[in-house]
C-alpha cells in the first residue's frame, strides 16, 4: 500500500483496492496530468468488456456486440468527466479502437490537423487551459468509420 496515496486510502478504507482504479483514485492526484486514451480502447474491449469480436477478430461484431461497445464508450466518458472537471488537466480521448495508438497520427475530427501530440505540446507548454486542454472526439467508433490508420482495428 506504500505507492497508494494515504488520502484515497483513508476515503476508500473498506475498499483499498479502488485506489488503483482510475475512476476513484485520480481525484486524489494533485499534480496535473494529460490523459491519452481511446474511449473504445482495444485491450479494454477484449479484457473488460469481453466482446467476442474484438477477442478473436475473426467476426465482425453482432449487434449486440456493438451495442455493448457504443455503451461502453458512453461509460469512459461519464467516468472521465471528473477529469475534465480539473482545470490542471488535459486529454486527448480517440475514437479510434486502439491500445498503444499512434497519437502523432490521430486527431480529434475530420476537420483538424491538430494531432494528439500536438495538443500534450500545447498543454505542457502552458498554451492551454482549461477546457481548451481537452480534445475529445466526439464521433463513433473509428471515427464514424472516416480513420483509416491500421492501428484502428474494425468495427463493427
């Protein structure tokens, strides 16, 4: 327990184990971070989630796979609002469905040049606060289907 912080022990006394979940331990951390993550991230769809089709991607996803998928990135987002609540932080959520994306690569619509590196040399240079720190890509899975970049794996 001596690398959890003892403010998320003390909070989640009868749970420890959530201080290493995100959702419950980053309102803990008082130095300002800069999330990269993609709210349909690969590793989480076959680990967590458990969609058939992402574990063996030999199929495309059912309908009710895909509509486990859109929850679930419904879900990342709600829990990642308290982030976005803290004016020190900074993101850039994909919607490309990917783990260890390629973020000088990957932007937050069809319309910016802005890649996701481009806005953590915004953020960490201060030319950014705020909500401005924030990219978030709105759109569905793969960008409505418009990335094309082979690190997005398919959908549906």
């Amino acid at each position: 327990a001596g690398a959890l912080l003892p403010s998320c022990l003390n909070s989640f006394s009868s749970n420890p184990h959530y201080c290493f979940m995100s959702p419950h331990m980053e309102k803990f951390i008082e130095t300002p971070f800069f999330v990269f993550n993609s709210k349909f991230d690969e590793w989480q769809m076959v680990n967590i989630l458990q969609a058939p089709c992402y574990r063996n991607h030999r199929n495309p996803c059912t309908d009710s796979e895909q509509k486990a998928v859109m929850q679930y990135g419904k879900d990342f987002m709600t829990q990642f609002n308290s982030v976005e609540s803290d004016k020190g932080h900074g993101g850039f959520i994909t919607s490309c469905v990917c783990h260890g994306c390629t973020w000088d690569s990957l932007t937050k619509s069809e319309d910016s040049q802005e890649t996701a590196m481009d806005a953590y040399l915004a953020w960490i240079n201060g030319k950014t606060t705020g909500a401005d720190s924030f990219h978030i890509d709105q759109r569905g899975p793969n960008g409505n289907g418009t990335i094309k970049l082979s690190t997005c794996k398919p959908f549906p």
